[in-house]
C-alpha cells in the first residue's frame, strides 16, 4: 500500500512539473523545440530564424497590464536599444485582453522586428515573443498574429 501511494505521489509530482500555465499555439510552419525550456516556457522556430516564445511568471509585484506593459516597454528602449514602432490591443483564445509592443532593432545592416505581448492575471503575467530578421517577420505575419490569437493562459 505504501509503494503504491509513494507511486501515485511520483507520478502526480511529474505530471504536475510537466503542466504549463499556459497553452501555446504552434502555427504551421514553426518547430517546436520540445524539452529544452523549463515548465513556464516554450520556444518554437522556423528553418529561417525567427523564434516564437512563451514565459510566465507570478505577478509578483502585483501589477496590473499597463504597469507590466510600461515596464517592459522601458527595458527595452533603455537596456536592448529597441525602438517602438506600434502598440496594439489584443485578445487570447479566452478573450483575455493583452497589449502588443512591436519593436525594430538594427544588428549591423539588417533590420530586426521584436514583438511583445503581454497579457496578465491575478496571478501570472505571460510574455509572447516573435523575433527575427525584418522580411522573414513581414513574411510570416499571419502565423504570428494566430499565435497570439490562439495562446491559451491557464
């Protein structure tokens, strides 16, 4: 009976540490690289470069949107050399709204887009990143935005 609980025990913590809070949409096109980020992230890429991620984490400060938003915005003027070229309101799967930062950024003679989404709870704050050489993004365009349209926060 012991070993029995002790297996029921294992296998719920594994279960458990196998969960994300969140469920990404992975657009055709995109590879998910499976098992190399930890339970609150997710990275997925295409053959040429650019990269979709997911990362979660507590809201905690407790802020709401607009501070997250602010405060992401900012890191990335003053600590990456982002420059912000359009904001926009979005929606999850669930109809939780979030705010879309659209960033350029030039390395060298190539142009490169960042896009930020974030959406928040009462409990977690959820960032949804696509990055890569300018007319790869512009390509790809759609399967980013069904991506965020398709994000599932838990």
């Amino acid at each position: 009976m012991r070993s029995r609980f002790a297996c029921i025990a294992v296998f719920a913590l594994l279960f458990a540490s196998a969960c994300r809070p969140f469920e990404p949409a992975t657009p055709p096109g995109f590879v998910e690289l499976e098992d190399r980020y930890g339970r609150s992230e997710y990275r997925a890429t295409t053959a040429d470069g650019v990269v979709l991620g997911v990362r979660a984490f507590d809201n905690d400060p407790k802020g709401e949107r607009a501070f997250w938003v602010r405060a992401l915005e900012n890191r990335m003027r003053d600590m990456g050399g982002y420059a912000l070229l359009e904001k926009r309101e979005v929606k999850d799967r669930a109809g939780l709204p979030g705010t879309q930062l659209r960033f350029g950024h030039d390395e060298g003679d190539e142009p490169y887009l960042y896009y930020l989404t974030i959406f928040v709870t009462d409990g977690r704050v959820f960032v949804l990143e696509a990055g890569g050489a300018r007319p790869q993004m512009q390509r790809l365009a759609e399967q980013i935005d069904w991506s965020v349209k398709n994000f599932l926060h838990h």
